[in-house]
C-alpha cells in the first residue's frame, strides 16, 4: 500500500507538472497575440518625426518619417529574401535638416549590385524604428576588408558611419533609389506558443495513461 501511496504521489506530481507548463503556454499565447497585435499597430499607424531621444522599450517599431541627405559610404549585412535571394542589405547615414545622423537602411540589392556606386541624394523616408535582434556568439564577425556584415549591430555601424545607434528601415525612399526598400513587418515574430501548449497537454496525458495503468499493474500484483 505504500508503494502504490508513493507511486501515485510521484505520478500526480508529474502530471500537475505537465498541466501547469500546458497552461503557462496557454498564457503566453495570449501574451504574444496581444503584443504582434501592438507591434502591427506600430508598423501601421500614421508616421511621425523621430523622437529626439528614442527608446528600445517606447520606440520599436514605430512609423516615422525624416527628410535628409544620404550618405555615400555604406555598410552591407549579408541577408537572404523569403524568395532564397542572396544579396546585401545597404545600411548608410541620414543626415536630416537639423544636423542629426541616423542610421538608414535603405533596403536590398542583389550580390551582384554590392559595389554599385550610390551616389548621395536629399530624400525622404518612410520607415520605421528597430532595434534588431541578430546574431548571436556564433554570428561572423564584420568582414572589413570587404564591407561585409553578417547582422545589423546597431553599436558597430553608428561607430563605423558616424551616427547616433538609431536605425530607420526604409518602407519607401523619395524619390526611388536602386536599393529595394524592406518594410519591416510582424512576419517573421515567431508565436508558437499553441504548438507548445498541444506538446505539453499530450505529455499529460500520456503520463496520466501511463500512471494509471502502471498503478493497475501494481495493485493487481499486490492483491495477487
């Protein structure tokens, strides 16, 4: 009787377990739709300046427009399309009206246009705030003697263009360049979140099944 006390003990802790990480999953599926449901609205709403001073936590992804002169010199981060295209994405300076500098991507050239000349424009842009999230300790390091990123560092390109650690991604450039423009979007944010739910709530019940059946076996060994 103790053992099958102690068995259905460890088994209902196991269980109680599994159910509270199915739930916890529930919570952050709501979590993540609410915030993709934020983030869209960001991207979406109708443009403003860029704010004098920024933030991660206020700023990201807001629509903001700034007219200024492109810069000439360029950094290039590798990046593939959703279409397996490889090619570079064309990070330069914006300097606006009122003397400030802000990091611009303005989009993708294909590998073949990396070092196509650019020459410098008055512009205006619509885009909006980021703050990538790439590259971890695995991520190559700039390669540069070729001008060859591998993710957009924020800290790196400010220092190697002059500029404050503010990045605009382009949706449009006026007038038109030959760099595509790359609208960031709410895409790519991953929410997985109900996939891991399913996965913990199907361990549930394997494990109850398993239990309950194990338990049998032993009671019926026992009473044998």
């Amino acid at each position: 009787m103790q053992r099958l006390i102690f068995l259905s003990a460890i088994g209902g802790l196991g269980l109680a377990i599994l159910l509270g990480l199915g739930t916890w999953q529930v919570q952050r599926l709501a979590w993540k739709a609410d915030l993709l449901e934020v983030i869209q609205t960001r991207i979406a709403a109708t443009p403003v300046d860029v704010p004098l001073t920024p933030s991660e936590a206020q700023d990201r992804y807001r629509a903001v427009t700034a007219a200024g002169e492109l810069g000439t010199q360029e950094l290039h981060v590798f990046w593939v399309t959703k279409e397996a295209e490889t090619g570079y994405r064309v990070i330069s300076a914006l300097e606006t009206g009122d003397g400030r500098r802000l990091l611009l991507d303005q989009g993708f050239v294909p590998a073949a246009d990396k070092d196509t000349r650019r020459s410098s424009a008055a512009v205006l842009v619509t885009g909006n705030l980021l703050w990538p999230d790439e590259g971890d300790w695995t991520t190559p390091a700039p390669e540069v003697d070729t001008n060859i990123l591998y993710a957009r560092d924020l800290a790196y390109m400010a220092e190697q263009l002059g500029t404050e650690p503010v990045l605009i991604v382009a949706r449009s450039i006026t007038p038109e360049t030959s760099v595509t423009p790359q609208a960031v979007t709410a895409e790519g944010i991953p929410n997985n979140h109900l996939q891991y739910a399913i996965t913990w709530f199907s361990l549930a019940f394997i494990w109850a099944a398993m239990t309950a059946s194990f338990l049998w076996r032993s009671r019926a060994k026992s009473e044998g």
